[in-house]
C-alpha cells in the first residue's frame, strides 16, 4: 500500500443549481520518503485538494488514506504549510514554533521541548532571530518560520500549499534553495502545491498537472530524473529539464482550451435552447 492514497475523489461548492465541481475523480498514489509536485493554475483546487488531505475538508466522494488509515480530521502526523505565514504577531520566532512542540509533545519536559524548537528554528536558519516578532521579519523569514513550526510538529507526510507564492522572485529563487536543502536533511513525505512549473521540477522527485477548473483532475505523472542537488541556473541549459517542462505546460495548456471549448459549447446549446423555448 502506498504511503497516501487518494481514489476516485471528488469536490464541490454551492447548493443545488449553484453547486460547483472543484476537483473531480482525483487519483494519487505517493510513496514514503518521495517528493510529489502537483502543478496547476490558480483556481484549479489546489489548496482544496491540500486541505483534503490535511483533513481540514471532506470529500463528497472517494477515500483518502494515508499510512493505512483513513483521513477523517487533521493529525500531527500531518503538517501543513500555507502561503499565508498563519503567525501570531504578539508571539517570537521561538514561540511560535514552541506553540506547536507543546501541543504535540506534551509529555515531554520543558527542557527537552526547548532544545527541540531550538533544533528547527536552526535547521531554517533563523537562530539569530529567534526572539524576533513577525512584525520584524521579512516575507522569506515568515515564510521559514512558518516552515519550521511544521516540521518541529514532526509529521510524517507534509503538505506545502504554495508556501512561496506570495514572496518576490529574487527571494523566492533563495527560499526554493533553502526548501530543498530543508527537504532533503528532514527525508520527510512531501506533497507541494504551485502554480510554478519551474519550481515543481527544481524540488521534486515527480509533477503532476492539475487540469484547469472546474472538475479538474490530474494528468499524467512525470518523473523528474534530474540528478539532485539541482540548481536553478544550470537547468535551464539540461535537456531533461526543458523536456519534462514542455510537457508538463502543453498539457495544462490543452486541458485549458478544452475546457474553454467545452463551456462556449455548452454556452451556445444554452442559448439555442432558450430560443426555442421562446418561439
């Protein structure tokens, strides 16, 4: 059995003749220990489809299973990490990432709690902040703290919800860096969510396109065997690298035309309809 495993999912919003299909029919097998990236555009359903499998949502139809056992609610052994940094600003890079060993570790001493946080503000370099508020970071340091709060949680599968979406290019580029030095030390299950088809190749070991809204669905599954660590600068001169980004973006782009194909279709059946009912 693989590690999660989402069959035949579905998702929609609204009542009745308001109702709308966000995700539709949704298969996903990842594997422990592997990197998935699920590339779409804005508005597809990613962060509903991450939110599914937070357990934060749930489905209308299908199962979502992970380690066994069916997701039902949110579990520490899933953590999630969202584009908005979710900080409280009143609370210190330290304490916010303490907020989540103390709920989780509980039992463990107060000691043994500290050296724990310590341990994860480190690991995303952000030691010389640490009694720094939100207030005083930069969109990059939220972002890290925000990362380390998960991690600190020690979750077996971790969800990233486009967690450098709302940074600057410049900051992003060195943040993806510091996610795949992050991601590879942890060795944890990771699921990402992006828009970005560069960033989805640059950090995982697999990327799939999410088709465009509504009732998206996944396409096919492509293998990113490019020797890791990768950077950035050189990939764009790897003929992998432009291959696996080729087909990745015709394929979001034909699911998009067909899409729009389908609603001028149903559009222009709409309107002869109307027509005939009035004569």
């Amino acid at each position: 059995m693989a590690f999660l495993e989402l069959k035949g999912v579905s998702k929609r919003y609204g009542v009745g003749a308001d109702t709308s299909d966000v995700l539709r029919d949704i298969h996903l097998s990842v594997e422990q220990g592997e990197f998935v990236a699920l590339v779409g555009y804005s508005g597809a359903g990613k962060t509903t489809l991450v939110s599914l499998i937070a357990g934060l949502t749930k489905p209308d139809t299908g199962t979502i299973v992970c380690q066994g056992k069916p997701v039902r609610e949110p579990g520490p052994e899933r953590g999630v990490v969202f584009q908005n940094y979710s900080l409280l600003p009143w609370l210190t890079v330290f304490e916010n990432v303490a907020l989540a060993v103390d709920e989780v570790f509980a039992e463990r001493s107060a000691e043994q709690r500290r050296a724990h946080v310590e341990r994860y503000v480190a690991m995303v370099n952000l030691s010389p902040a640490r009694d720094k508020r939100p207030g005083e970071l930069s969109g990059g340091m939220r972002q890290r703290v925000a990362l380390a709060r998960a991690l600190a949680m020690e979750p077996e599968l971790l969800l990233l919800d486009e967690p450098l979406g709302a940074l600057d290019a410049l900051t992003r580029a060195k943040l993806q860096s510091e996610l795949a030095r992050i991601c590879r030390v942890s060795g944890k299950t990771i699921v990402l969510v992006t828009n970005d088809v560069d960033e989805g190749i640059l950090l995982a070991d697999r990327i799939i396109p999410l088709e465009a809204a509504p009732a998206a669905t996944l396409g096919p599954s492509v293998i990113v065997d490019i020797p890791r660590p990768r950077e950035r600068t050189a990939l764009n001169h790897d003929d992998r690298f432009k291959a696996i980004r080729a087909e990745v973006i015709d394929y979001l782009l034909s699911s998009s035309q067909r899409k729009r194909a389908k609603a001028r279709s149903a559009g222009a059946l709409g309107v002869a309809a109307h027509v005939e009912l009035a004569r």
